[in-house]
C-alpha cells in the first residue's frame, strides 16, 4: 500500500481518495468474517450512500466502551468484541467502508480535555478519531458513529443537569447521526470553527499508523499505554454510572416503579 507523505509536522496529507481503499495493519480486510459482516449489511443498499450509511449506523450501534488493552485492535477483534471506543469503531468503521470500494480514512484531531468532563480530568487534550469517507465526489466527515445512542441520551441529559455545554465526549446540542450527505460532528461545530478543537493532526489509514507517528510520540505518549489504561478504569466507572441513571429514569409518561 502506498503510504501517504506526511508534511513539516508528520502529518499524511495525501488526498488521492485511490490511495485509501487497501488493507492495512489493522484494516484486515481478507478476514472472511469481516467480508461476510459487510456484505450481511449492505445486501439491500443500491447506492454507496446507502452502504455507507448502513455501515456508519452499524457501528454506531455497538455500545461505547473503554477497553483495557495493551495493543490496538484490528477490525476482526473489534467485531468479535462487538464493542469499542473510538479507535475501536474508527478501525471496524474504515475497514468495513473499504470492504464495499468505498475510499476511507481517519482524520485525527485533537481536543481540549474539557470535552471529557464528566468522564476524566486528568488529560490535558486527547487525539479524537473523524472518519472521512470519499462520497458525492468528496471527502464527508463524522465523528457520530463513536457513541451509541443511549450513551448520548444520558450524556445530553447529564450536560443538561449540570448545564454544561461540552462535557462526556460531547456537545449538548451536538449531532448524533449522519445522513450519508452532510459532515456531522459530536462536537456540533466544523473541525474548522469547533473550540475544542486544538488542531488537526493528519489523515491516517488506520489509529496504528496515527500511532506510530513522531507527531504521537511528542503530544500523547504520556497518555498511552498503562497510564491511560488507568485512566481508563476510572472513565469506565463513570460511563457505568451514567447509563444505571439512564436506566433508572422513568419513560415519558410512565411513573418510577416503588423501591
């Protein structure tokens, strides 16, 4: 596979959408489970919107989860696992996309620590992983696949209560789903115009390529490995905590049940 040519900072900046259709490290798109799972969920759709956006749900779908790990996943492990945290669903995502001959990649971006309020404090900023998918003649962006959709219910509601705009990886009023056509971001702004939003760190094939970069060494590898699998101990805790309240909430128009 051709390798995109970082610029001055380390970052890729190929945007030959050619070049983002191959198998890579952890993009094991020879896995016969993985052909199977993608052809499973597209065999209905007629268009590469279509198929794209089956998949972008998907993976939507698998609930959000802070693994413990010492190494990153490939798309089969994510798949078996049927759950992940962005760079889990980033690689399951851009590799199913691939799988149908829909070019794919990640755009890393990092953030203000302030977008993990509620979940952690103890990072300054963290890399996040926005999908990039080649449609309409264009490279369409999305973070909304990361979160399913009861984790987003109780984050909306717990930034509600606090009255917090950002806060569990979200923004209040962020979008939570993609419509095939349109970028959409969890942050509800642009990576261009988003404030939490420090800088952009490159287009990668896969989060081991983003990884493997100086770029990565130099801002996040006092994050990494065992220390942000502490962290990680405690953001699950959290997570744990705001589905159980999610859960204990009456459905409109129906009354909590007596202890």
């Amino acid at each position: 596979m051709h390798e995109p040519t970082p610029d001055e900072s380390g970052a890729p900046t190929v945007d030959d959408p050619g070049q983002y259709l191959g198998s890579s490290a952890l993009l094991t798109l020879q896995d016969s489970r993985l052909r199977l799972r993608a052809r499973s969920i597209t065999q209905l759709c007629k268009t590469d919107r279509e198929r794209a956006m089956a998949l972008h749900n998907y993976v939507k779908k698998l609930p959000f989860a802070r693994p413990f790990k010492f190494r990153l996943r490939t798309a089969r492990e994510v798949l078996d696992a049927g759950r992940g945290d962005a760079t889990d669903k980033s690689t399951l995502l851009v590799a199913l996309l691939r799988r149908c001959r829909i070019p794919a990649r990640i755009r890393y971006v990092e953030l203000k620590g302030e977008i993990l309020r509620g979940l952690t404090s103890r990072v300054p900023s963290a890399p996040r992983a926005v999908v990039e998918i080649w449609l309409h003649s264009r490279w369409v962006r999305t973070d909304t696949y990361i979160f399913d959709t009861a984790y987003i219910a109780a984050a909306r509601q717990r930034l509600k209560d606090h009255d917090w705009e950002w806060g569990y990886g979200i923004h209040r009023n962020g979008q939570s789903i993609w419509n095939g056509t349109d970028d959409a971001f969890l942050g509800g702004y642009s990576t261009e115009q988003d404030p939490m939003v420090v800088q952009t760190l490159g287009v990668y094939h896969d989060p081991l390529q983003f990884v493997r970069t100086d770029l990565f060494r130099r801002k996040f590898a006092s994050a990494a490995g065992l220390h942000w699998n502490l962290l990680s101990l405690l953001m699950r805790k959290a997570m744990r905590q705001l589905r159980e309240e999610a859960e204990d909430q009456p459905a409109p128009g129906r009354m909590r049940k007596s202890p």
